[in-house]
C-alpha cells in the first residue's frame, strides 16, 4: 500500500478536487483505493454523497476504531473515510500524546489496511499542526497543488521547512501546478520560473469549469464524462505521480 497526502498549507488550492480526482482515476486503473477525507469540512465526503455515521469521532479514529465507519462509494475499488466534525479537535487529541506518537499515530492507525487497499488517498485540512506533521510522517508521497502565483510558493516553502523537520526526503514531495490560467501573465511567469525545479511534476491542471460542476454534480470529472479535458489531465497526473511514487 502507498500512501499520497494532497496537502498544502494555503486554503482552496485544489486538494479537494486533486484527492477526489485522483482516487476516481486510480481505482479505474484497478487499484484498491481508500480515500481518507481528514478534513472537518467534509468536502471530500460532500462529492461522493456520504455522510459521517454521528457515532464517529476523532477519538475513535485514534482508537484505532477506523474499519467499522468506512463506507463504500458508487464506484467499484473505492471507499471512503468520511470526515467528522470532530476533525477538527484533531490537532489537540493528538497532542495528548507521549513521545514518538505524537508525529506517528496516523502511520501506526493506517498501516492496519496495507492489505486491503493498494493506495490510501489523505485528503488535508490547509493547515500547518501537529495533523500536518503526522500526515508526512504517514505518506509515501505528498502531493501539492501549487496555483502559480507568489503566494501559493509560499505555502510550498513552508511544506519543504516541514519537509526538513520530520526529516523527509525531498523526493517524496509532488508539486504540481494546479488552477492554471495561462492568460494570465503572472501564471505564466511562474510556471516558466518554477517548472523546472525537481519537485514539480510536469502535467497541469488547468482552470476548468468541468472542475467546479463536480460540486453540482457530486462526482468525480472521470465519472461525469472519461474524455473531458479535465478527465484527461487528472489521469496523467496520477500516472505521473504513481510512477514515481512505486519506485521507492
Ligand atoms: N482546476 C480547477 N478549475 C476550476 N475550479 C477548480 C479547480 N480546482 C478546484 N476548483 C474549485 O476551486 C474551489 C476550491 O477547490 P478545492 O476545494 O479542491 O480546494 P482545497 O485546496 O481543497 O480547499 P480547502 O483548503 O478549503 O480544503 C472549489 O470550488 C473547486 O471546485
Ligand atoms: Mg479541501
């Protein structure tokens, strides 16, 4: 089992739509996925319909009391951790803890599925906490998406500096450009400036309005038509990604 966080510290960047998109992609491919939406907000959970069972809590999920509120989506080889409103205390209950779990309880709670799915998807809150800390201690790869403007490579520098402190190597890091507006000349600029820097994987997702339909129609672009552009772009993204993500 690998695990892909989608994580940057900056606020609607496209993790969401990245996380959703690519676990639709990779369990088309035949991968057992396990998208894990870690994210009180529940937007994740929101596009594939599902609600939290009321009796989940972010108590239980530290108890290690995962498996029994994981549900199904509508698409073969995917399911769903739904997020619960108590997610949002999760950096505190995690404080709680002694010594090395601290920054390890979510490797030590996902590794009880390295059997059952091939891939475990982390959708992240835009936050820079303990959570944070654990969600790289717990991924294999780390996925960023990066809108390419000054403030959004702010957000990466932070993820490299949090990077270096838990002591992950860069190589684990995938940052791609995301919400792309190649009108725009800042967007141009910096993608020009940054593209060629190691971290970034080469497949764009451009600004789409088949993007923003997935909040009208509750579904992955893959599954509202396979051959949109967005579709196509989510896909090479996740072969990018999977490649190298395979080869550690
Ligand atoms: N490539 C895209 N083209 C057009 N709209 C997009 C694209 N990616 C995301 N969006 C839209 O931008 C908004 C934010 O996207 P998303 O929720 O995926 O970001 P996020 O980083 O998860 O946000 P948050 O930090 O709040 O969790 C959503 O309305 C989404 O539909
Ligand atoms: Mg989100």
């Amino acid at each position: 089992m690998k695990t892909l966080a989608i994580y940057s510290s900056k606020g609607g960047v496209g993790k969401t739509a990245t996380a959703v998109n690519l676990s639709y992609t990779a369990s088309t491919r035949g991968k057992k996925v396990l998208l894990c939406d870690m994210d009180a907000q529940g937007a994740a959970s929101y596009y594939f319909r599902i609600r939290p069972r009321k009796k989940f809590s972010s108590k239980k999920l530290l108890n290690g009391r995962i498996g029994e509120f994981i549900r199904a989506t509508d698409f073969d080889n995917l399911d769903l951790l739904p997020a619960h409103f108590s997610f949002r205390n999760l950096d505190l209950a995690l404080d709680k803890l002694e010594g090395a779990r601290r920054r390890q309880a979510l490797r030590s709670l996902f590794s009880i599925f390295a059997e059952e799915y091939d891939v475990l998807v982390l959708d992240c809150p835009p936050n820079i906490t303990l959570l944070s800390e654990n969600i790289m201690v717990a991924a294999d790869s780390v996925v960023s998406p990066v809108i390419p403007t000054t403030l959004s490579l702010v957000a990466l520098e932070q993820l490299l500096k949090m990077f270096k402190k838990v002591g992950a190597e860069k190589g684990r890091l995938h940052a791609f450009f995301s919400m792309v507006e190649p009108r725009k000349i800042m967007h141009r600029d910096v993608i020009d400036k940054y593209s060629k820097y190691p971290i970034f994987r080469s497949t764009q997702i451009p600004y789409l309005a088949e993007v923003e339909k997935m909040g009208i129609y509750r579904q992955p672009v893959g599954a509202m038509s396979k051959s949109s552009r967005a579709a196509m772009q989510y896909s090479r993204l996740w072969a990018e990604i999977w490649s190298r993500s395979t080869v550690t």
